[in-house]
C-alpha cells in the first residue's frame, strides 16, 4: 500500500497540470479523459494490491488471483469501450492518464527495491 500512496501524491502533481494544458487543445473530452484514464490505473493498482495482499499464504491463491485479474480487467475494458463508444472521453487522454500512473509505478517500485 504504499506503492499506491506514493503514485497517487506524485501522479496528482503531474495530473492536474496536463489536464490543465490540455483543456487549451480540446477543453472537454481531453481533460477528461486524462482524469478517467488516472483514476482507472489508480483503481486498478489498488485492487490488484489489494488482491496480493489479502491473499498472500493462503492455499490456492494464484487461482483467485487470476479469476479476481481477469474479472477486473474485463471490467475495466467494458468500462472503456462504453466510455469510448460514447464519445465521452478522447483516446488520447486516457492513455496519457494510463501512461502516468505506470510509470510512476515502475519509479515507485524500484525506489521501494532499492531502499530494502
């Protein structure tokens, strides 16, 4: 969890100001795609931290890791193909606010590998 604690105080640095310069290119899907785009990889990190955890030790828990993964990854797709499909958000901004959550991910993860 505090991987997740870390990517969500820098990402909110790095989100708000993008969303900020994009509402100057497309000041409606643009943005807001940014944001949902951030707040799915945020969603996603913490229940995928959350699923480890709490199933660490336990017996047979790579099969409920792999089922809880998949069901949350379907999810996820469905909820970004209406959500495109709409034509509420723009493409582009989702994979913006995607790509900042994952590398603040692997920045987290090695500063958390380094300091053990």
């Amino acid at each position: 969890m505090e991987i997740l604690r870390g990517v969500v105080k820098k990402s909110i640095f790095i989100i708000l100001p993008a969303m900020g310069i994009s509402a100057f290119f497309e000041w409606k899907r643009l943005p807001l795609g940014i944001i949902t785009g951030w707040l799915l990889g945020i969603i996603n990190l913490r229940a995928l931290s959350k699923n480890v955890k709490g199933f660490l030790g336990s017996e047979k828990a790579t099969v409920k890791i792999v089922f809880l993964s998949i069901t949350r990854l379907f999810a996820l797709f469905t909820a970004i193909a209406i959500l495109v499909y709409l034509k509420v958000i723009n493409v582009f901004g989702l994979l913006i606010g995607f790509t900042v959550v994952f590398l603040l991910i692997l920045v987290e993860g090695i500063r958390e590998s380094r300091s053990m």
